[in-house]
C-alpha cells in the first residue's frame, strides 16, 4: 500500500503517487492501493495521525498488503510505532531507493557506495529495536556489572564496517582523480550526462557512442558509471562520454555523499548534457530538481547541453518546431536545447553537431587566450525561448 502525506508549502507532493508506484514496481512490489491525506505537519508519533493510520490499518486489511510504504522519509519512531499500529512492514521513500539501488548496483565500486549508504541509514534505526532482548550480563554468574545490550553491539559493528567502507571508497577516489589527471593531461575534453532518472541517458548513450550498455524503461536502470570515447566527425576530435547514475526528487543526503566519487564525474566535465524526458507531465519539476543536485555537488557552473529526449511520444501538436534552439533557464543565462529521440535516432546528428560546436569554440577560445588573451566567444544569433 502507498501513502503519500500533503504536508504544503514548499514541499513537494505528487497527488497520484505516480512516482513512488515506478519506485515499488522497480524494487519488484505490486502496489494494491494508494492513500493520501493532507496535514500541516508530520504527526510525531504516527506521522499520519491515530484517526488516518486506523484508516490504513483497515485498508490493510482489506486488501492483504503485506507492507505500507511512505513517499516520505519517516523518523526511526514514527516508523516503529506504525508498524507496531498497522501490525505489517513499514517503509519509507529512503529506504525504497536504497534497495533499488542495493538491487541494482554491479560494480565494486557501485556495491559499496550503496553499503555506505544503506549502513549509514541502519545505524539511525535501531532504537529500540531490540526491547525482545534482555540486557546481557557480564561476569561469573550473576556478579559483575552489567554487559554491552544487543543494541549496543550492533551500533559498534556498524560504526566498525562504516569506517572499513568509507577507507575503501576514500580509495576509490584517489584513483578516479588519477584517471581523471591523467585525461587532463592528454587534453580530453569530458562530457557527462545527467538527468532525473528514466528521462532516457542510457538509451543516448547507447546511440551516440554504439555501446551496448544496459537500458530499460524503469527508474534507476543504470547506477554504475559507464565512460566511452566518443568520435566528433565535425571538430575531428575525440571525448570521452560518461553516463552517470540519474537524479530523484527526495534522493536520500547520505545517498549522495556515498556517491561522491561518481558524481565527481559531473562536477569535473567540461559539458553536461542535461538529458530531460519531453513526454513528462513534471518536466519542469524534474528539471529543477536535476538543477538542485548539480548545485548540490558543485557542477552547477558546468556549461549544459539541454537535451530533451523521447520526442518519439509527443503527440504533433507539441512537436518542436526547430531540432536546435536557444534557452533561456535563469534571466541573463542561455543554454543550446535540443530535441532527440534516442530509440528512433532522431535529431542525434544535430546533438553530435552542437556538442562538436562547443568542442571547436573551446579549442579556439584556448588557442585565443594563449596568444593574446582574448578567446571572447560570439554571442548565439538563434532565437532564444523562455522556459
């Protein structure tokens, strides 16, 4: 069962609970019912209130859920508390991505990331987790003061594999800087792509470098980070393409933190190509979403690429008029847009030819500032459209 709370402001909320439904179907549940309800903030003992959480437990029963997930993140003694009420499994929005995300991930690096994160989590949720459990009792007998509790062991083991987990990572990282010094030096020019999850990155990929990587239509498909080498015919150079793991509304903090190492690909690029789906009725939701984490790991000052893909789905009233334009995101800051399809093919030679364009006038900018410390670029004469 899903349930999804309407706390206003500028809070979020998706009405029909669309999202967290691709999110349970991703993580292999079947949603058998959808509950909403409006408060002006979280009940602090049942987040919902005793009079919408009788509600649920009713509805439980009627329709044999087997557990109850929340679009929103629940505290450790909310969560307790409406499992003990509901007398099934309770879970939130957090919880629900990282095990996708444990589910899904096949690097090395990629298993560990998600460790990190999933253990961060765990280590919030054992209070009072272990009240079955007696306290153990050290000594001979029944002399001696008292032991460790379970609860108590546990937070120790988990605070020991989280510093083993984060010295492997920390690892990882050096050698990312290393493979990404040594680009530098060859004078590689980096390309990422991002974007909120299932808007199509991997499909793109897959079409602009002919790699075979996997792709699927459903949220979090890819998390580990793929790079190829990608031939510009037009600029008769070479870049290297990487495709990245794709951004959610709510992606949990620490989930972010654990995948700094791969995020730092973004952070680190010479060009993003913002890859949106176009077919989105969020579209400009998850746009500034997407916008938000860029901030977030310091890429936001990256030139972009806005990408709108699966232009294949739009009915003819709201095909694009021109494969290329101008964008104006923020007052004052113009970003190229360019509409694809990645599963037909459609509009990718323009995308090859834009991106092979920004790749020139670095190249020339470059070789202006190492003669005479010019390089200014000439203002983009197509016409710009608002967002």
């Amino acid at each position: 069962m899903l349930v999804g709370v309407d706390l206003g402001g500028a809070v979020p909320f998706d009405a029909g609970l669309d999202e967290l439904a691709l999110l349970a179907a991703s993580a292999g549940d079947l949603p058998v019912a959808r509950v909403t309800a409006r408060r002006r903030s979280p009940d602090p003992a049942l987040f919902v209130g005793s009079g919408k959480a009788d509600e649920i437990k009713a509805l439980v029963a009627a329709t044999s859920a087997h557990g109850v997930i929340f679009d929103q993140a629940l505290s450790p003694a909310q969560q307790r508390n409406l499992e003990r009420h509901l007398g099934v499994p309770v879970a939130d929005r957090t919880s629900l991505i990282l095990d996708i995300f444990a589910d899904r991930a096949r690097s090395h690096e990629g298993k560990l990331q998600v460790e990190l994160a999933r253990l961060q989590y765990l280590s919030t949720r054992l209070v009072r987790r272990w009240s079955h459990l007696e306290r153990q009792r050290g000594g001979i007998g029944n002399r001696g003061g008292p032991g460790e509790a379970q609860i108590e062991l546990d937070r120790r083991m988990i605070g020991e594999r989280i510093k083993t987990v984060s010295e492997r990572l920390e690892k990882v990282k050096r050698q990312r800087g290393t493979q990404r010094r040594q680009r530098e030096r060859r004078g590689t020019f980096r390309i990422s792509l991002v974007g909120y999850t299932n808007a199509g990155k991997s499909t793109l990929f897959n079409a602009l470098v002919k790699a075979r990587a996997y792709a699927a239509d459903q949220l979090f498909a890819t998390l580990d980070t793929t790079t190829r080498q990608l031939w510009l015919e037009q600029a008769a150079q070479a870049a290297t393409l990487s495709d990245t793991v794709g951004f959610i509304r709510d992606l949990p903090h620490k989930l972010v933190e654990a995948f700094e190492a791969t995020l730092q690909e973004a952070a680190e690029a010479d060009l993003l190509l913002h890859v949106v789906d176009a077919s989105s009725p969020q579209l400009a939701e998850q746009m500034a979403e997407v916008e938000r984490v860029l901030d977030d790991i310091g890429a936001a000052a990256v030139p972009q690429i806005l990408v709108c893909n699966k232009c294949d789905l739009l009915d003819s009233s709201r095909q694009p008029r021109e494969v290329v334009d101008v964008i104006e995101v923020h007052p004052g800051v113009r970003r190229p847009r360019v509409f694809v399809s990645a599963v037909s093919g459609g509009g990718i030679a323009s995308l090859r030819a834009e991106i092979s364009a920004i790749v020139l006038a670095r190249l020339n900018a470059d070789a202006g500032a190492s003669d005479d410390g010019s390089g200014d670029l000439e203002p983009d004469p197509r016409p710009i459209f608002h967002a």
